[in-house]
C-alpha cells in the first residue's frame, strides 16, 4: 500500500501527552500557538477548569474535541462497585456531550482485586456497556471501546484485540446505528458515527496478525478515533514508556492508510506516555516535535 | 469447567526458572532430589556438559525431556544471516534428538534491527520453519512454535497468538503427520505428534479472547509442550518479572484442563524468569515451592 503523508490539520493533541507539566488552560493556548486542531482531554485536566469553562475555552479556540478520555472500569468485585461505575459513566457522556466530544474512550477494565476470573470480567464488561449504552445515545455521544495491549488484560482492560471489541459492538448495537456525523481533518463532516465503536490506539494493536482484516470490518461507522505513538525497542516499563513517532518500531504510515482505506476521516490523536523522556520536556518542544514526526511518519 | 489438581508426576523443570545459581549438573541433580520427573534444558546450560554428557545424565535420573530451549530466531537483515539461522535451527534439531527431548521449542524472532516490516518477518519465520521440517522430520524431533506474548513482537517472537501459530502448522504441515508417540505423565505412551505444534505457555497466551477454541483446534498431535508460570499484577519487567504459579492472575487449573479436554497428556514445564525473586533464592527452595504450587494451583 502505497500511502502519501498526513494531512498536517489532522494532529490532535491528547492530554496525557504533556500532562505532567502543563494544566489543560496552557494545553488549550499551546494548541493554538503550534497550530494543532484537535484536542482530547482526560478528565483529571477537565475537573481542573470545569467542563463548562473547559468546553467555551476549547471552542474559542476552534480546536476539536477528539474524545474525552475515558469512561470504562466496568468490572467491580461487588454490585455496588458496578453501580458506581456506570454512574460514573453516564456522568462522563454528559461531560462528552458538553464538550461536543467525537466520543468518550472507554478503557473497559480489568479483573477486581484477588480475581482470576477473565470471563466474568468479560461478562461485566458487556454488561456495564449495555446499561451505558441508552445514556449515550440519548446524549449522542458515541461510546469508543478501546482494546487495550494484551499486558492490560489482568488490570486496566480486558478487551484486547480489536476482533474482541468489534464483537463487543455487534452484539450491543447490531448494525451500528448512526448518532451524528463527525468532524473531518480537512473540516467537512463525515461518516456517521455507530453509538458503539471503538478507539484504534496503534500501540495496543499494531502487533495483532488479524489486524487488517478487523480494521476492514470496522468500518468508517465503528473507527470513532485513531491514536498514534510508537513502540520502543527495548520497553522498559509497561505503563509509561511509549515512544514518540518515529522512534519505535510501527509502520504508522501504513496503518493510518489501512483505516482510511476502511473510510477514516477523522483526526490522528497523539497520546504518548513517557514518564523519563517526554513528561519531563519543555511541553513546547513536545508539541513541536509531534508536529514533524507526525509529518515524516504518519 | 471442573478440573481436579494436576497429577504431582506431571511437573517439569525447565531451566530457565534455576539458571543463575545451577548449572545442568546441578539442576539433574535436584530433580532427582525432589521427585521431578521432567527435565527442559536451554542450549546454554546443554553447553556446559555437553550434549551427550548431558543426555546420559538425564536418562541416568529417569527424567522425560519435555523440550530443548530454543530453536527459532529466523528473521535476519541479510540472506546471511537467515542461512546462519537455518543452519542452527539444524544443530538444534540434532541436538534435541540426542537429548530425546519431546520437541524442540522455537521462539521464532522478531523484526531484524532497524526494520518496521512485522509482515515481512512473519513470512522470514515461514520460510525459515519450512526450511528446517524435513530435517526436523528425518531426526524424528517435533517442533514447537511458542506463541509469545504480543509485547514480545517486535524483537522475540512475531508469532503471537496461538491461532496465528497454528495456521502456520497447518499451511506448513497440513494434516499433521506425526513423528513419534511421546511419553505421558503417567509413564505410558501418548498421541503421536505432528513435526510441527505449538509449546503453549500460559503467560503468552492466558489473555486470549480466542485461547478456548484455538486449544481445541491444536488437539494432542499439536499440543508439544505446556508451560506454567503466572502473571504477576503489577508485573514491573517485560522479560523477567513472572510469577510462580498461585503468585499471579492466571486460572491455571482452567488452562490445564483445556489443554487435557484437547487430548494433552504431557507434563507441566515451569519456567520462570524472575531476576528480582525466583532467580535470588536458593533452588531447592525454588523447586520445593514448585512442587507445592503445582499441586495447589495447577
């Protein structure tokens, strides 16, 4: 597949990427100042300004909200733990709607405490989802699952290649009924979006030998966001040790040519957790940085 | 699934879980001395007495040679280093005879250094299997592709899934002829095996949405070889932070009696790389906890 480089306007910024040093008001300026279009906030630097003021700010500055990290955690070792958790969701889609969020990331969840249960885990998840689900589509924010690195399964996310997510999809929200078109890169609207699809992070899938053919089956109606990284060689930490573009080992060019052959048009969000090298950088150099490696490599 | 605890014969030491503080010698030696019946040598401990020393040492102690650690490694940047590959991958295959080991387990390789292409090193991995089947055929020695765990991609093994593995089994071997029947745990003979299988290793593939039904395609003439360990929470190493078994996440007794509902009756290889835990005690400890834990947990 032979694939020309992105479209510059098509970077968004993902919170966790400057998170240490900078609060979500500098991140909004920032954005602005480097000319990157997008932006997709966790909720620990929303609860820093408020979401009203956060959702004005973001506006004023013309930036997309490419998703609200994240809603999930479904499982819970007792049934108060799971209503807890689905409060907390339905609260996060309201935050999503405020913001005009393309959707809300779902990262699922993994086993509670002491289990060893995988399953069940499974189990609750489709369950938290279906509850959710009526929330999110009234508020008309789409739910994106997440399929997280198989080293995630025991603790953050039990759903973990994106065939597993996909089925996940088809069983909840047979035929992917649309919620509303989404913002293009180049600003047009385009495909609308299935209350339930998924955010493809090419971190937690680039390795997967089904991954063609599950991006193809994703359709442009079930891929709600496309996060962008890299794989370093050697990893030396499971968590916080992502690379910035170029610098690892994923064909990133040819992954972003495989979910805009299967109709993606949305922008390239870049999440990079990096507690030794990135986290402690001058934010304006990261966001210089992303900026050209995501020309040169994406 | 209801699965009463393993058979104590079943259990076998692969060296790896000792390797700091015994060598080969030693390691027989304390098979014998706890009433470990199977032994799994890497080639690095084989080296140190040798392999036909080796071989009379461990038939001398009565023990079943569940595998020889490793073959595999093919992808290389130059048709050199493919040809250097193949050429041990043979060696390998011999010395496994020697050994009488039950098969030789391949961790196939990742990416050569600098390369982004994983579709290209999966079709080296192919070529480079098929390039050593009918030597491994003629030394009646079957092949254990090991699936690893997908964080392992990009520089161990592009081999990930144990779906993935086995359609390499099947395009490669299709209907797996087998090559001998192998010891069971309980002394007498089993299935025959395919000269090309699998070595299923629980911390490779315990995630696996797909684990059920793939176990049940292999079968017994696929099914080379079962590893046991667990998944620790937090796991602080990619490489060397496994878990013994009971420590970890993993429904090990599940796991045992899917691969004994496909037809396996082999023994139960423990390996485990630990360079902070397991590795620092002294291995009668090690082995003693072993045993216990297999009983308790497997």
């Amino acid at each position: 597949m032979s694939v020309t480089p992105a479209d510059p306007r098509a970077l968004s910024l993902n919170t966790a990427t400057v998170k240490v040093r900078w609060d979500l008001a500098r991140m909004i300026d920032g954005c602005a100042r480097h000319g990157i279009r997008g932006i997709s906030p966790w909720r620990d630097k929303l609860a820093e300004l408020g979401v009203g003021e956060a959702a004005r700010r973001i506006r004023a500055a013309g930036l997309t909200v490419t998703g609200l990290c994240r809603g999930g955690m479904f499982p819970a070792a007792d049934e108060a733990g799971r209503r807890a958790a689905i409060d907390d969701n339905r609260r996060a889609i309201d935050d999503a709607a405020e913001l005009g969020a393309q959707c809300l990331v779902l990262v699922v969840g993994g086993m509670p405490a002491g289990s060893k249960d995988l399953a069940g885990a499974r189990a609750q998840v489709r369950d938290g989802i279906a509850a959710v689900l009526p929330h999110a589509r009234a508020a008309g924010v789409p739910l994106a699952i997440e399929p997280l690195h198989p080293m995630y399964a025991a603790d953050r996310a039990c759903v973990n290649t994106l065939g597993q997510a996909l089925d996940l999809c088809d069983a909840l929200d047979p035929g992917g009924a649309g919620v509303h078109a989404r913002a293009a890169a180049d600003g047009g609207a385009w495909a609308p979006a299935a209350v339930l699809g998924v955010a493809l992070d090419v971190y937690h899938v680039w390795w997967d030998p089904d991954l063609d053919a599950q991006v193809a089956r994703a359709g442009a109606a079930r891929l709600h966001a496309f996060h962008v990284c890299d794989w370093l060689v050697p990893t030396r930490d499971l968590l916080e040790d992502r690379g910035m573009m170029g610098d690892g080992v994923i064909d990133l060019r040819r992954l972003r040519g495989l979910v805009e052959a299967a109709g993606y048009r949305g922008l390239h969000e870049c999440e990079i957790f990096s507690s030794r090298d990135w986290w402690q950088r001058d934010p304006d150099e990261v966001l210089a940085t992303m900026k050209a490696r995501h020309a040169a490599h994406c």
